[in-house]
C-alpha cells in the first residue's frame, strides 16, 4: 500500500502529459488556486500586448511629431527670409514699383 501511494506521488512526465497530475490530491484541494493563477498570468499576458501595442502607437506618434516640428521650423525660417526689409524691398525693385525706402527712425508717440 505504502509503495502505491509513493508511486502515485511521484510526478513524472508520462503523468503530466496524461493529466494524472491533475487527479493528485493537492491539486483537487487548490484547484480555485490554480485557476486564480492562471487568470492572473492571461491578464499578465494581455497587459503586456497591450503596453507593447501603446508604445508602438507612441512611437508613431513622436515620429510624426518631429516631422511636422522640423515642417514648421522650414516654414518659420521661410517666412522669416521673406519678410525681412532688404528682401521686401528687393522684390518690389524687381516689380518696377516706385515706393521709396524711408530712411528716417520711427517715432513712437506716448
């Protein structure tokens, strides 16, 4: 009887693949244990596609970013060049106009 019950201890392969395991008394008196646990390592797992997926999707997301703040910054130096005075003033040379630069200092009135 003895050598039985040491038998049907042992934990071998063959009785793990079988699902024997599954019949030992422990695990009958665990068994919402056991599923606890492996509720918790599913939810472990989702956790981590999930974080997985966000951090793609931020990744996406700064690359993005820094393509329309690099656009922006062209933009503003663009605007910059064409609105300075000399450039103003060439372009309207160019276009025959007959406007006259005012070489006199503004003066503010308080």
């Amino acid at each position: 009887m003895e050598e039985q019950k040491d038998q049907q201890d042992k934990v071998t392969l063959k009785a793990f693949m079988n699902g024997d395991v599954l019949m030992h008394k422990w695990v009958r008196k665990q068994y919402k244990l056991c599923i606890l646990i492996a509720a918790l390592v599913f939810v472990y797992i989702l956790a981590g596609f999930f974080a997985q997926r966000q951090y793609h999707h931020l990744t996406e997301i700064k690359k993005v970013l820094q393509d329309k703040h690099f656009e922006q910054m062209t933009i503003e130096a663009e605007l910059t060049e064409r609105t300075r005075q000399s450039t103003i003033t060439r372009q309207l040379r160019e276009q025959g106009s007959t406007l006259i630069e005012n070489r006199k200092p503004i003066i503010y009135i308080r």
